[in-house]
C-alpha cells in the first residue's frame, strides 16, 4: 500500500507530467512553470496526510472518493 513518500512523488511526476505537455501545447508557457507544477505537486501529495493524518478514524476516507477524483479530473 502506498506511504506519503509515494504520494509525494507521484504527485511531483504528475505535476511535471502535466506541466510539460501543456509546455508543447502553448510555446508561451515556459520552463519555470515546470518547476513550479513539481513544487506544487510535492505539496499537494502531502496535504491529505496533513489533513486527515493516518491515526484518524476518517483517513483516507474524502481524499481516496470518487467525489475527489472527480473533482481532480474536473480541474
């Protein structure tokens, strides 16, 4: 089962990812904003941890719903 390290990395490819084809779409859109979308993704695969931390009854319970996938995929 994945840990918060995995979380985090896996956000930080996503953001990088996600940075780096919208970088092919646009030419206005440059290299720095990849770096910003690894930070963002880095804090981002943290925040669920932060706010319902692994002890808690609910964990895992409003960031692992298909309400929130939705959600992300929606953004």
């Amino acid at each position: 089962m994945p840990n918060g390290q995995t979380h985090v990395i896996t956000a930080m490819i996503a953001g990088g990812f996600t940075s780096l084809i919208l970088q092919q779409k646009n030419p206005k859109y440059t290299g720095g904003h990849t770096a910003l979308a690894v930070a963002i993704g880095g804090a981002s695969g943290r925040l669920p941890d932060v706010i319902e931390p692994a002890l808690d009854p609910n964990h895992r319970s409003f960031f692992h719903s298909y309400f929130f996938r939705f959600f992300l995929v929606y953004l």
